[in-house]
C-alpha cells in the first residue's frame, strides 16, 4: 500500500470526527472489540446492543465527540440497511418458500433416491450446497437434519459421515456466498463487485466443500461414534401437502438469482459499454434486488402454486419470512455503523499507515483479523462485518478481482474453528448427539478446514486472477 493510495483515501473521506494518532486509535480498536468480546461471550448480550456500545466505546477511547459517533453509527447502519437489508428479506422470503411448499424436501428426496451408497456423502454436499442458497445456517441445519438422521438409519451410516458433509456445504453457503448476510454485508462494506464475488465465491467453494465435507467425514467418522437422540426427527413440511414442487422448476428456482447475477457480471465484462442496451437490461435484472425479487414472485408460482397453496397461505408464508431475520437484519445493520466508526475516527487511515511497509498480504491479513474476532465472539456475521470495516482500506487501489478476494478472505476468517461462545456448535452437538469433546473433533475441526482450504483457494486464485 502506496502513500498515493493514502492520499486517495483522504481525498475521499469526509471529515475525521477524531484527530487521535495512530497509537491511540490503535488502542481504540482494541477497546471496541474487547467489549465486544466481554459483552458477547460473558455477559451474553445481544450482538446488536454489543456492537452498539463497542462503537460508542471506540469513538470514545479514540477522543471523538459522542454526538458525531453517534452521527457516524447512525449513518453506518442506515446505510447498511438501505444496501443489505432488503436483500435479506428477499433471501428470507424465497428460503421460507422453498422450505414450506415441499421443494426442499423433493430436492432432498430426489438425489437420495438417484444416489449410490458410495456417492451418498457427495449427495448430502449437493443437497446442503443447493438448499442452502437462500436459507441461513440455523433454518437449513433444522431442515437438513431429518435428513441425515433418516438416510444414517435406513442405510446403516456412520451419522458423522453423512452429516459432516451436510454441515460443510451448509457452512461455506454461509460465509462464502451472497445473498447471505456476511458475505452481503462485506461486499457493501468493502465496495466489491457482488456478481464477481459471487462466481469467485463459488469457484473457492468447490474444493472447499469437497475437502472439509465427504473426504474428512472419513476420517472424522472413525474419530467419533456417535448415536442421535431419540425421537428428534420433526416432521418434514411436505408430510402435510398433498403434493410438491416439481424438482427441476425447484432447481431452478433456486438458481435463478444466482444466475442473473453472474449474467450481469458476464456482460459487464465482455460488453463494457454502458451505453450498450443488452448491458443495461442485463444490469437491471442481475441487480441483487431485482433479480431475488424476480426469484420470489417466480417462486410463489413455481414452489407455492405448485403445491397447492392459496394466495392467503402465501401471504401468511412471506408474512412469517420476516420474523426471524429481525435480530440477522440489525447485527447486520449494527456491523455497518460500527464500520463507519471505524472509518470516521481515521481507522482505515491507520491501518494504511501502519501496514504500508509490512511484508504480510493484504488478503491474508484479512483473513488473521477475522479469524480473530470469530474466535473471540464465536459469530461468523459478527467477525465478517468487523473484520470487512477494519480492512476495507486495503482495498484502495486493488483490481476489482482482488477486491472480491479480500470479501472473500474475510468470509473463510468468518468460518474458522467454532467452538463452545457459537450458537451454532451447540446446535449440531445436540443433533448428533455429542458431548463437547466430540463436537470439537469433528464440528470445530470441520470449520477450521473450511476456513484454511477456503484462505488457500482465495491467495491460488489472487496469482492467477
């Protein structure tokens, strides 16, 4: 990082709210965080009330008047909410839709039937990988785990081998891929492409499954033996339908948005015209929000019809999609204010000044800050947006490739090495069955490969791209 690209940044940003050196707001980031940390994992608060004092905390610490930190955290979060919150709700709706009308459960049972007993590990991966697009990590681990639970009982499987799969396409879905939150909110922070960052994210997601999913379930189901609680199979929603979505316009739907997406990102590349009327019908379409609002309206058609459900079930349906993205949407919105303190206080410029002379890339020190941060808060969204806030200045002056990188580095860091402080260990280890000890030899070690293959694929395709 160049003096020029400090220069840039300085042209660019409004006013500092803090005229603290860099020692002390070095110190006001390491304040900022470790009440995050304290509040999150002690006195287990709200991630959203925690990012709110931990911004209040920095500007402080960093002699900014609380006034315009409160300002700078406002702007932040609406921001966020104005770029990354209406793309949640439409997640949410399409994932709602997926879930409720059966086509998730015909996705499921449509593979499993066409699959081998030797290919089931890499059928649970497709399934996890597909179903996963538009649903967040807790709401498909729910729905995957009847799954599991079914096709480890009637094929005599290793449960740890046919879940562990699961989870890792699960888990990479989440912190690799729009338009789940993390990923979304460090494209907006970081100012990234989401077309490319998208196909990217799905290049290093490939091999990272493959890896973390059925070739260590080998060895981690001989590490393990584990038996499943009885009685914790729930019924599947489709149990109650009398008939379900079609699998390929299920498939389908699901891809849409992704691939009106990576059309738009496709066209920007090989036209590079704006005046182009093909590029401007294709930037209208494979814009996040038009393209999952296509997906949605689609979806009521293709998932909702489809298995028969009226208008004002669909209704209720899209109605209840909200709901449980309230506390997503404001840590999300909470992240983008305190990234905004970050920036106002003079953070990036910090950072820039500090970094400029280090020999560690800029890609793998995203990485090491967001692999910090989830370590200490045990939130893969948490780390994703303090880290995205924190590094974003690097990115001055990167290829829009490399950019999306740096989204997706931060995402791999997000991933690693879930421990006891994540909600997220404690669902699986109830699942499956496993005491503590279990769950880290499998679950934690599942994560932490994750986030590793994820860093290697991201710095093999920097050399490249």
């Amino acid at each position: 990082m160049t003096g020029l690209n400090v220069e840039m940044l300085a042209a660019a940003d409004p006013p500092l709210i803090s005229s603290a050196g860099n020692a002390q707001l070095g110190i006001a980031v390491l304040v900022g965080i470790a009440v995050l940390v304290v509040l999150i994992t002690v006195f287990k608060l709200h991630a959203f009330l925690a990012l709110t004092l931990g911004s209040l905390a920095l500007g402080a610490t960093a002699s900014a008047p609380l006034d315009k930190v409160i300002t700078s955290f406002s702007t932040g979060l609406g921001a966020t909410v104005a770029s990354v919150g209406v793309l949640i709700a439409l997640g949410s709706m399409l994932g709602k839709l997926l879930a409720d009308s059966g086509g998730a459960d015909q996705i499921v049972d449509t593979i499993l039937n066409r699959a081998s007993r030797r290919s089931m590990p890499w059928a649970m991966v497709l399934i996890a990988a597909i179903v996963a697009l538009p649903l967040f990590f807790e709401i498909g681990l729910v729905l995957l785990i009847p799954v599991v639970l079914l096709v480890a009982k009637r094929g005599n499987f290793s449960v740890i081998r046919i879940g562990i799969p699961a989870l890792a396409g699960l888990s990479a879905m989440h912190g690799l891929i729009p338009p789940h939150p993390g990923p979304l909110a460090a494209i907006s922070v970081i100012h990234a492409n989401l077309g490319i960052t998208l196909a990217l994210g799905l290049v290093v997601a490939v091999p990272t499954v493959i890896i973390g999913g059925p070739l260590f379930s080998k060895y981690a189901a001989r590490w393990v033996d584990t038996t499943p609680p009885e009685g914790l199979i729930p019924e599947r929603p489709s149990d109650s339908l009398d008939k379900r979505p079609n699998f390929a316009a299920t498939v389908c739907t699901m891809l849409l948005p992704v691939v009106l997406m990576l059309a738009k990102a496709l066209v920007d590349i090989v036209v590079d015209d704006p005046a182009n009327s093909g590029q401007r019908v294709a930037d209208v379409i494979g814009n996040p929000l038009i393209a999952l609002l296509i997906a949605v309206i689609v979806g009521l058609f293709t998932l909702g019809r489809a298995a028969g459900l009226g208008r004002t079930k669909l209704s209720v349906i899209l109605e209840e999609s909200l709901a449980p993205i309230a506390g997503v949407m404001l840590i999300v919105a909470a992240g983008g204010g305190f990234k905004q303190v970050l920036v106002d206080a003079g953070v990036g410029h910090m950072i820039l000044d500090v970094t400029k002379d280090w020999s560690i890339p800029s890609l793998l020190l995203a990485w090491l800050i967001a692999v910090v941060i989830r370590l200490a808060t045990g939130s893969a969204t948490v780390a994703t947006i303090s880290a995205a806030g924190l590094v974003a200045p690097l990115a001055q002056g990167m290829s829009t490739t490399h950019v999306s990188l740096m989204v997706l580095a931060v995402g791999a860091g997000s991933l690693f090495f879930s421990h006891v402080n994540d909600a997220g260990f404690w669902l699986v280890k109830g699942y499956f069955g496993m005491n503590v000890g279990q769950t880290v030899k499998t679950w934690s070690v599942m994560e932490g490969i994750l986030s590793v293959v994820g860093l290697g694929c991201v710095l093999l395709l920097s050399l490249i791209v």
